[in-house]
C-alpha cells in the first residue's frame, strides 16, 4: 500500500528541509510535533488527500493563529491556496525567464 500516516515529531525539521513532503501523495495525516517549524511547509497544501496535521511545539508564525485557531479544514484551505499560489507564481516567473532568454538570443 501507500503511505497515509507519517510521523516525523521530535526530528529538528526546518522549513527549507520539508520540500519533500510534497511528494506523499496518499497522505492522510503527518504528525510534525516538536520540530522547528516556524511555518507548515507550503509544499503540504499539495497533498490533496491530507486531512489531519498535528504541528504542537512548533515556533509558528504561519499560518497565522486566526487561521490555526478556525480548526484543521481552515489550516489545510491555508496551505492548499498557498500552494495553488506558489505554483502559479512559479509558473509565471518560469514563463518571463524562458520569454527573456528568447529575447536574448533575438
């Protein structure tokens, strides 16, 4: 089977070592307890299947706690648009770079 529940408290992970995550696509629920996460990773709003993420004992700044304090749909609504957003951005930015080397070569 695939994995849906993973539990990775307690390790020292840091935002910019969490890219991973976005590849656990038949997860369900994470437990990202204890670690130093001053933000859920973005990358987890791509995990269209996840409905349950456990973060105590994270230094959070993001999402905001009036987001955190709605309940889990409205946490993982936060990281599904902000992925949708990344995304698109990075796409954006991705257009105009390979629009500006065309240019280049000219």
């Amino acid at each position: 089977g695939k994995l849906q529940c993973l539990s990775v408290s307690n390790n020292r992970i840091k935002l910019n070592t969490a890219f991973w995550m976005a590849q656990l696509t038949s997860l369900t629920a994470i437990n990202l307890d204890g670690n130093r996460l001053v933000a859920l990773p973005v990358s987890l709003g791509q995990v269209t299947s996840l409905v349950h993420i456990q973060y105590v004992g994270n230094p959070l700044r993001d999402p905001p706690p009036r987001i955190c304090d709605k309940g889990m749909k409205d946490v993982i609504a936060y990281l599904n648009y902000n992925a949708d957003y990344e995304q698109s951005n990075f796409q954006h930015d991705d257009e105009k770079d390979t629009k500006s080397r065309k240019r280049d070569k000219g």
